[in-house]
C-alpha cells in the first residue's frame, strides 16, 4: 500500500490561558475557554445587539483561526465585548464537585 504523503489540517483548539465567563441572553452563565466556545457564543449573540465591539471581538476570532492574531488578542477582544455589554461575569471562586455535570452523560454519586 502506497503511503500517503498529502498533509491533512489538523484542527488545532486553541484554548485560552484563563475562561471568560460571560452571560448569554438566556441569563445563563457560559464559560468560554477557546476560540471556538468563542465565536459560537458570538453566533448566538441576537443580531440586534451587535455592534462595532461586538464586530471587533467576532474579526478578532476569526483571525486566531485563520493564524492572523495572537490567542491574547481575541481573548481581549471579547473581555471588552463582555465588560461594554454588561455580560462579563467574574470567574467563580471555587467550584464544588457536585456543580460539575459529568462529561460523559451518565448521573449519579461518584464514587
């Protein structure tokens, strides 16, 4: 069998040094820890309420993705997004074992 040398995109998460929480329109707290938690929440942001900040932290997702800007650059870009709208919430100050679903689905007392 012939190997492949053709070099396949891997798609790189790149996660942000410290979570952004910020809350949706829902009044739901979201923490955003990467680019793509980033500008899925900025997709759902209601097309009303966005303006040139709003704008500003979306282009500046888009860069990191498209390797145009530093991960601290859309980071900033969507704290201040957060603070101009009123959303930015404070990280929580400790967070208990029982607050924390668990990832694979299943409920229930760990053991």
């Amino acid at each position: 069998m012939k190997a492949d040398n053709s070099r396949e995109k891997i798609v790189n998460v790149q996660t942000f040094e410290r979570s952004i929480f910020l809350r949706d329109d829902k009044n739901s707290i979201r923490e955003i820890e990467c680019i793509n938690d980033a500008l899925a929440f900025l997709a759902s942001w209601p097309e009303h309420r966005r303006g040139p900040i709003y704008q500003s932290a979306y282009r500046a997702c888009q860069a990191v993705r498209e390797e145009r800007l530093h991960l601290d650059g859309a980071r900033n870009a969507l704290h201040c997004f957060g603070r101009s709208a009123g959303i930015l919430e404070q990280a929580p100050v400790s967070v208990e074992p029982w607050m924390i679903a668990p990832r694979n689905g299943r409920g229930g007392i760990l053991a």
